[in-house]
C-alpha cells in the first residue's frame, strides 16, 4: 500500500515514469475498493499552489479545500461522519500547501483522513473517459467492463448486504452467482436483476433508445415508466425502450401522458467473427443497425472524443447501417457521407455537419 502512495505522488508531482504509472495502474486494480477515492484525489491536486504564509491565501486554500473534500464526499448522507472528520484537519493541512510539498501534502493528508472512521460509509465510483474502456473487478468476483463515457457506483456492502449497482452509459457484465442476493443494476430508465448471467446494458442519457442484451442466464427487467411491468430475457434476446420517439423528449410534466415503446427483439449473431453486434464494443468495433444519425453521432464522440454539431436537425433521425473496425473519425465521416449527402467541416476536435 505503501507503494501506491509513493507511485501517487510521484504522479501528481509530474516525475513518474511510463513503467511506473504501468505499475500503478495495476496496483489501483489489485486494490480497487481502497483507492476508490480518486475523485477527492483529483480535486486536492487541482487546488492551487500557495507561495507563502500569507495568511489570506491561506484561509483562501482552507475553503477551496473544505469545497473540494465536501463536493466529493457529500453525495451520500451515510458519509456525513466521515465529512465531519475530514473537517478536524482542514486548517492543519491547508497551510502545508506550499510549492514542491503540494502534492505529497495532499496524498498524506488524503492517506490519513480517508483512513481514519473506517466503519462508515463510502461510495464507490468509477468513470470512463471519452475513448477509454475501463475493467472492473467487483468484491463479489463479478467482472464489469465500462465502456467510453461511462460511470458505475456501488456502496461498501456491496455483496455483503446487496449487489445493488448503478450505472450511467454501457457496461458489459460478468456476474457471479449468488442465488440469495440477486445483483440490481439500476440506470435511470430500466432495473436488471440477475443472479448470475453475462449482459449487457446500454442506457446513455444523450440516446433515443436504452438497450439491455442477455447472452447467457437469465435476467428480469422493469421500466421507469411502467415498473409493474417484469420483462424475463432468456439468452440471444434483448429489449429496446425507445424513449425519443422521432427525435421528441417528453417535458417532465407530461411524462404520465408520454408512452415508451419497449420491444423485444432477438439479437444479431455475427457469423464473420463469431459474435453478437451488442458487444462488438469489445473489440473496438461500431455496429450501427438502422440507428439514427444522432445516435450514431453520440457513439462517436465517445468513442473518439470529438464534439459533432448538426445545423439542421433533420439529418438527426436519418437511419444508418454501417460496421467500422479500426477506421479513425477521419476516416469513418467520408465513409458515411457515401450513404448520406451532407457536407461537413472539421477544426480540432470538432465536426460540424450540414447540407
């Protein structure tokens, strides 16, 4: 343990080495469920650096530092004692931010209060940048694979009084099996509940349709909107709940009037390379079904972490069907400018489309 906080400092003071930040990497996932806490890491290590005793600056990093730690802690009432503990060495500690001692400051300083109350409650949360795809190894043996764009929490029982897991974006999940506590994975559309199965969930809030596919086991699915509803999927099935139905979101006001389409659907084998297009992310494919352009649009700018603007709204519901292995954005653009006419401009990271 010592040694990722050696590797931790090293990081944030820029002097880490390429093997190195390979060793850390494995270490954060040999201990995942301690080093939860890297949201509160990052923001310590963004707080600016104080040249001297002033006592202005001072007080000037103690309240961005009382923001930071309450942003990142406050999110779960459970975690108000911890909070609260933190406080007692705010002022100690926000005087040791001085030019070359920052950042170590603030790994011994995050190292002694993250410690410090063990028995209380913390939320585990992990992200996935924009072209990143992230391995999740849960307490109860179950693998996640996040795909871009994606974030999943659980609380520290899981697997000891729940396997309740939520999750923003796609996820690819390998469940291990415990008939007495079925794992929920709630997003803010569907809830899956499983007791041990392969699936996958994809429930992006920027998407017209959110996507649960089972390819082994079986799962039980309810909607937001209609959650006295069980769906069962049995294996090679898979639910879309088309929520945007021709581009139209329903205000929050309406939504008792606003009906979801949900279908059942059986999901397409590829007899190419031996698998299913639902998890063709895997292996940094794209398959695209008649999916709108908008959505299309949507995966990749996860995928490549680019921003794509559309100046007349009605390329946004035109149907596209396409599959890419390893083309690049530069190279996948001109190829669907072949199925659709519309022109496009580029600069930086930015795409712009229009007629």
């Amino acid at each position: 343990m010592d040694r990722i906080w050696e590797l931790l400092a090293k990081k944030s003071n820029h002097e880490i080495s390429d093997q190195e930040m390979k060793e850390l990497e494995e270490l954060l996932k040999k201990h995942q469920q301690e080093f939860q806490q890297s949201e509160v890491l990052n923001a310590v290590f963004n707080l600016e650096i104080i040249t001297g005793e002033d006592p202005s600056m001072v007080e000037r990093s103690e309240m961005r530092l009382r923001s930071a730690l309450n942003e990142s802690l406050s999110d779960d009432a459970a975690a108000a004692p911890r909070t609260l503990s933190i406080q007692k060495h705010i002022r100690r500690y926000s005087k040791m931010y001085v030019a070359a001692t920052l950042n170590l400051a603030a790994v011994t300083f995050l190292y002694l209060v993250l410690s410090h109350d063990t028995g209380s409650t913390f939320r585990n949360k992990i992200n996935t940048e924009r072209g990143a795809k992230t391995t999740v190894h849960l307490p109860d043996g179950s693998v996640v694979i996040l795909n871009s764009g994606s974030r999943l929490s659980y609380d520290k029982d899981f697997g000891v009084k729940n396997r309740l897991i939520n999750l923003e974006g796609e996820a690819y999940f390998d469940v291990s099996k415990n008939p007495s506590m079925p794992m929920i994975v709630a997003t803010a559309a569907v809830e899956v509940k499983v007791l041990g199965t392969t699936f996958n969930v994809k429930a992006y809030a920027e998407d017209s349709i959110v996507e649960a596919s089972l390819f082994t086991g079986t799962i039980q699915l309810t909607t937001e909107k209609d959650p006295e509803r069980v769906i069962l999927l049995r294996p090679r099935e898979k639910v879309i709940i088309n929520q945007k139905q021709n581009g139209y979101t329903a205000p929050a006001t309406a939504k008792e009037i606003h009906s979801e389409t949900v279908s059942l659907q059986h999901m397409t084998f590829n007899r190419i390379d031996s698998s299913f297009d639902e998890m063709a992310w895997l292996k940094n494919k794209l398959v695209f079904r008649s999916a709108r352009f908008q959505d299309v649009a949507n995966e990749l700018q996860r995928k490549f972490n680019v921003s794509i603007y559309f100046s007349d709204t009605v390329f946004q519901n035109i149907r596209i069907n396409g599959t890419f292995s390893d083309e690049s954005i530069q190279e996948i653009v001109p190829a669907l400018q072949q199925a659709i006419p519309f022109h496009y401009t580029s600069s930086g990271n930015k795409i712009y489309i229009s007629q």
